[in-house]
C-alpha cells in the first residue's frame, strides 16, 4: 500500500489504493489444518474447529458442516448450526429448520436465531414460547441470541422478555430493541425510565435515545446533569445524535477529546456517511493496520491521515462500545462502523481522530483537544 507524507501526516490516499490483501499469515494453511480438526477430530475439537472457521469466513466448511447436522451429535450441531449463521449459508436452511423441534430448548434457540438470519422464514411462533419458558436459563440464552440478532423480526419475543420477572432478562430486551429502532416499542420502555432499578434506567435512556431522541429529548438533558456515570453515557448517546449544544458543552467540559465532539465539525451529509459506512469485521480480520485504514478509506472515499508522531502496532484500530455492545466478543458478522473509530490508550500515548478540511486526521488526544476548544467553544 502505498504511504506518503502529506502535510506533516501520513496520508492515505481513497483513489489510489489496491485492494487490501493478508499481510503475515497464511490463510489456506491456517484453514486446511481446521477442516481436518473438523473431519476428524474429536467432539470438543470439532466444535472449536468450526467456531474457528466461521469466524474466518471460510465458505469451503460449509459442506462439512452441513454433513454434521445429520450425525446423532446434539452438541455439535448446535456449533455447526452457529457458524452456519455466521457463514450466510443459505443452502443450510434445510438441514437447520428440523431442529426447530429438537428436544433441547437451547437448541431449538440456536437454529431460530440461524433461520432469521438465513431466510424470511420466521419462527417466530417457536421463539415466543420459548420467550415464556418456565426455566430462567433458557429465557436468558434467548434474549441473548436475541440481541445478538437485533433483527426486527425478533420485536414480538422481544416485546413479551420486556415483562419477564427477571430485570436481567429485560435489560437485554431494552438493548436490542435499542439496536432495532423500531418506534413501535417507545412506549413499551418509557415506564422504566421511572424504575428504582439503577440497569433498567439507564438501558430505557439508551435505547429511547436510539429510536427516538427527539421525543425524549427532556428525559435525555436531565440524565445528562445525573450523578451516575452510567446514566450520563446513556443520554449522550441520544443527545450526540441531535447533535445537541448541551452535549457539546458537556463533551468539551468533560471529554474533550472525545471523538464525537466531530459531529459538529463536519457536514451532516459526511457524518452521515461515516456512520452508514460498515464493513464486516470477517474482512478485517486478515488485515494489519495500515490495510485496514487502507480499506476504511476506500470505502468512505475520505482521505484518512496520521500524524507522524504517533506510534501505533499493527491491529491498534479498536471498536467502540457501540460498535461491541452485543454482550459478547464481536464475531464475523460484526461490523466496523468508520464513525466509531475511537481513542486509544490513556496518558500521553492516547490517540483520537479530528476532521478538517474534508480529511480525517488521526492525532494525539494532546492535539485534539485544542482543536475542539478552539471550534467549538462558546464561552
């Protein structure tokens, strides 16, 4: 890839970059060894073989894996079936639908999740009798497949977890309809804005602030002056998305490198773009940093830059909770969102990104911050 000083930065340049291609490690081995654990190893290994090769994107195990959904391995199958979905196999649809009747519940929530993502086929019958099971640990593995999911077809299951007697159960149900964003469930989570449970307060302000930050807009400035650190990081949330002065003020007073305060630096048009811009984290996974950047530049078509006095390993490039906050490790069907680039490190090695003149520029957090108080200061 070609890197050239510009401006005191190294530039990337979004019309003059080749495709990015793995830079240290050999994938056709790497795989090849895998579908030999998955053909002949043991169950333990199998599984973790397949865990391994979905997260790859290896498409070749799709065969293999199809094949062990007719052995008599229940545990297995419940791999195999995930990295199917993982996969978008849509050949496997056969072979996973009969499990929506196996004995297990657990498995029966592993190949509904797997055929709402493979298909329009909706078992949604199967999951709302499942989103009522008498067992906690069944209804607790559901919300979490669900919220893996953040499907909207997944509202009616999610809809009845938010009367579950577990507050768990419907903290979860609050982040995935969060992640959904569908209007339709406001005035299902509104209540527990007034709950005395501290989770389910600031999952409601999240999840309001997601779907409809302008109705809620009061709830959101008053949780923005809470005491609770939890609950201040919820309303921001709805609050950058207005692009309200309140958060700015409370960014530049608080966090004032935070990389959000470029929402209103920039074009809505342009944060825009860079929110909508994704890339599956599958494509991600094979590259260093400077493809990945490489790639995020092409994709947005906006020139990313770093300062020259940055020192930064390869794979530095971290997500944000919003980009994680699946309740689990992110997987291949994870995106990365270029909006959610976001600081590395604490002290004097910590790093943010600022825009200016149409150029991302990735800097020293030293640097950002009398950047953004020269921009948008009021006082």
């Amino acid at each position: 890839m070609a890197v050239i000083p510009l401006g005191g930065c190294l530039s990337v340049s979004p019309e003059k970059q080749p495709n990015p291609t793995p830079s240290t490690m050999n994938r056709e081995e790497m795989v090849a060894d895998l579908m030999g654990m998955l053909k002949d190893g043991d169950g333990p290994v199998r599984g973790a073989a397949a865990n391994q090769l979905a997260l790859m994107g290896a498409k070749e195990a799709v065969g293999e894996l199809r094949e062990i959904l007719h052995e008599d391995d229940m545990q297995l199958a419940s791999f195999a079936i995930a990295a199917l979905r993982e996969l978008s196999a849509t050949e496997a649809v056969a072979d996973i639908r009969p499990y929506m009747s196996a004995p297990d519940p657990g498995l029966r929530v592993t190949a509904g999740g797997a055929l709402i993502v493979l298909t329009d086929y909706e078992p949604i019958e199967g999951l709302l009798s499942l989103a009522r099971h008498r067992d906690l640990q069944v209804r607790r593995l559901l919300c979490q497949s669900l919220l893996l999911l953040s499907d909207k077809r997944t509202l009616p299951a999610l809809l009845v977890f938010l009367d579950d007697p577990d507050r768990g159960v419907r903290s979860m149900a609050m982040m995935a309809l969060g992640r959904i964003g569908d209007p339709a469930a406001t005035e299902r989570i509104a209540p527990f804005l007034t709950s005395n449970e501290r989770n389910l307060r600031v999952n409601a302000l999240r999840a309001l602030g997601q779907i409809a930050p302008e109705d809620y807009r009061p709830e959101l400035l008053g949780a923005l002056g809470s005491q609770d650190p939890s609950e201040e990081e919820a309303a921001l949330i709805g609050l950058t998305k207005l692009r309200a002065p309140e958060a700015r003020d409370h960014l530049l007073e608080n966090d004032p490198a935070n990389p959000s305060l470029n929402l209103w630096l920039m074009p809505e048009a342009t944060a825009k773009k860079l929110e909508d811009t994704s890339i599956p984290l599958r494509e991600l996974r094979w590259l260093n940093f400077a493809d990945m950047v490489a790639l995020l530049s092409r994709e947005t078509g906006i020139e990313i830059a770093f300062a020259e006095d940055l020192s930064m390993a390869p794979g530095e490039l971290e997500l944000d909770s919003r980009a994680i906050a699946l309740g689990h490790r992110p997987n291949a069907n994870t995106v990365l969102r270029v909006g959610q680039l976001v600081a590395k490190g604490t002290g004097d090695s910590a790093w943010t990104w600022i825009y200016s003149d149409g150029v991302i520029r990735v800097v020293s957090a030293k640097e950002a911050v009398p950047f953004f108080r020269s921009r948008l200061s009021t006082k």
